[in-house]
C-alpha cells in the first residue's frame, strides 16, 4: 500500500468513528427525553442481580447478532444515566456470552441479517422527527439505525 491509500484507511476509519459517537448521543439524548423513570424502572428490572444483567446481555446480543452493538447501547444507557456501571459491567459480561450462543445458533444454518432493517428505520426515524408527538421516538430510531448503519455496513 502507498501513503495514499493508508490516508483514506485512516479517513475512513475516523469518520466512522464520528458517526459511530453522533448516533450514540443521538440515541442516549433521545432516551434520555422519551423514556424517563418508565426506561429506567424496566432496566433496573432487567439488571437486578449480575445474572439478570447477564442474561439480558446474552439476550440483546442474541436478538442484534453482535456484542459491539449490545456494548454500545450500554454504554449509552450508562450515558444517559439509565444504568450504573455495576448493571453495565453485568450486561457487558452477558453480551460475551451472547456473542457465543450466536455463533452456535448460526452454525446451525440460521441467518438474520440487520442491515435489511437499518435503512428503513433510518427513514422512517427521519420522518418521525418531523412529527411533533413522536419526535423524541423519531431521534431514537435514527441514532440507533445509525448506530447499527456504522457497525454493521
């Protein structure tokens, strides 16, 4: 490889690690208006105990095919001060768990792919913005299609 060439790796890798932190805070921003004490009394639900945390990781891994999205989300629910880092450290612990029981489920010939869904939920998150009841759902959606659109494109 040229000089060229590791300078547009090195673009690349930069702007995908802007979108990937602007979809981020959209989303945790988002939640953080949506959602309130009605998001935070069903995390606190999910995470009671470490093995709760777990299998909630195990779970949400399972359910979006990848352990960096479940880590992501996480940290942004720990962001928007939806979690602690004691309930984070639990459903981190459980997305590697996850990431397991995934690679067995698809060895046994099963595939979803998410990328299906990421740009349909892109534009259906825009047009929610424009709407004034479902705005705050509207910025959920599009921080988190852009979340994924980052991970998994």
């Amino acid at each position: 490889m040229d000089t060229s060439n590791y300078l547009v790796f090195g673009f690349k890798i930069a702007g995908s690690l802007a979108l990937l932190i602007y979809g981020m805070k959209i989303m945790s921003e988002a939640l953080q208006k949506m959602a309130g004490p009605q998001l935070r009394h069903v995390l606190a639900a999910m995470t009671t105990n470490r093995f709760t945390g777990m299998l909630t990781g195990a779970f949400i891994t399972c359910a979006v095919q990848s352990s960096s999205a479940t880590t992501v989300m996480t940290v942004s629910f720990v962001n928007a001060g939806l979690l602690t880092l004691a309930q984070a450290i639990s459903v981190i612990m459980g997305a590697n768990i996850g990431t397991t029981l995934t690679a067995w489920i698809m060895s046994l010939g099963y595939s979803i792919d998410l990328t299906d869904f990421v740009f349909p939920a892109f534009l259906v998150g825009i047009a929610l913005i424009y709407s004034r009841r479902h705005r705050y759902k509207g910025d959920f959606l599009f921080g988190i299609s852009f979340l994924f659109s980052v991970l998994f494109c």
